[in-house]
C-alpha cells in the first residue's frame, strides 16, 4: 500500500486517482477535476498485479493525496479486479475519499486512438474459450448492447461494429473474416471521457459470469 504522507493538507488540491488492474496491464493515472493529466503509468505485466499496483500508485503520487478515486471494477480478469478494488477501498479508507466504480470495458473502448463516431466493440477473453463483449458509441461511449460472454464463433455473429479492441479482437475478428483489430489494454488517462454514469458506479465487481472457483457447503 502506499505510503500515506504525514501532512497531507497542503498536498490535498483537488485530483482524481485513477486506477484498473481488469487487463494483463496495470494502469494508474493522476488527473485534474478538469481533465488535464498529471501522470500516468501503463505497464502490460500480465501476472502480478498485486505486486506491482501499489509501487505504481506510489511512484505516480509524488506526495499528493486525491480528493477521489475511480477504479475498474470489471468485467476482466478476476483476480485483478479484486487487487484493484481492495487497493483503491484501502486508499479511500485511509485518505477519507470518495470512491467510485468504472466500467472497463468502456475504459478500454475509450483508450483506442482508432476510435471514430462509428461504434466501437470491445472484445476481451474471459475464460473457458468464451470472450467478454460489448459495443459503445465511437462519439459518445455510451454502451449500445449489453455485456455478453460468448463463444468466439457466438461473438462475431453478434458483434457487426468494424472496430474491435482488446485481448479478444483478434479471435472475433479472425472468425467473422473482416474489421479493424486493436489489441490494446485500458489506460486509466482516458478515464475521464467516459460518460459520468459509467466512472460513478459502486466500487462492487463486475465479473459478468461467475467465478470459476466456489465455496464448498456445509454438509
């Protein structure tokens, strides 16, 4: 966790700490109330994100304290969404901040520089051979279908958008025959494009399926 500095007041100027660990990268940003990026950090690690978030949030706070924190809460990787929300619920314990919910998958739309008016799919793997899917308005990034977990073959059936982003594009796109592939992760910089309604939801997981692992009950 990072360090908490001992006088946080003249550090405490209005900032948004932004944070996802849903992808094989860890991003972390730390942005004006107005939009302007302070700093940022993508690292694609791939394993590892408990280990390397909170050195990043450290390294990228320099001694300021946010007066909010907005975290990915999903749909990804299971464990990384849970090493994101326990990193920024600590964060937002220790500093007395407010904490809010982000859409990834809208996250990772918003942080393709290929992006148009023209919708945008995400596409990203989401276990037992099945992708996570989802299209957004290119302009807006309002979602224009729900999030669906589909078979590869299911996904480019239902999926018309040219653009397709994230781990998943390249199936998808392989299997419908045509589009436009771009294989990035989220960037938490981009994270205040999105429409307020999908960086404003509860700090809860969004997983979109359940998890593979389950509690044994009580005989």
């Amino acid at each position: 966790m990072p360090t908490l500095p001992n006088d946080p007041a003249p550090h405490r100027r209005p900032m948004i700490l932004a944070i996802d660990s849903s992808s094989a990268a860890c991003t972390v940003a730390l942005l004006t109330t107005g939009g302007e990026v302070h700093a940022s950090i993508d690292e694609r690690i791939d394993r590892g994100h408990a280990e390397r978030l909170a050195p990043m949030i450290e390294q990228l706070l320099g001694g300021h304290i946010p007066t909010q924190i907005l975290v990915g809460i999903g749909p990804g990787s299971f464990t990384g969404i849970r090493v994101g929300l326990a990193t920024a619920q600590g964060l937002s314990i220790g500093w007395e901040v407010d904490l809010r919910g982000v859409d990834s998958l809208a996250l990772l739309a918003a942080s393709s520089d290929r992006r148009t008016d023209q919708p945008v799919a995400v596409a990203i793997n989401g276990g037992h051979g099945e992708l996570f899917v989802r299209t957004f308005d290119g302009r807006t990034l309002q979602p224009l279908d729900d999030v669906r977990s589909l078979k590869p073959g299911d996904a480019a059936t239902a999926i018309t958008a040219s653009l397709v982003v994230g781990s998943g594009a390249a199936a998808l796109v392989d299997v419908r025959g045509h589009g436009d592939v771009d294989d990035i992760v989220p960037s938490a910089s981009r994270v205040l494009s999105l429409p307020e309604d999908l960086r404003s939801l509860d700090p809860k997981p969004a997983y979109a399926r359940a998890p593979d692992a389950k509690p044994k009950v009580a005989a």
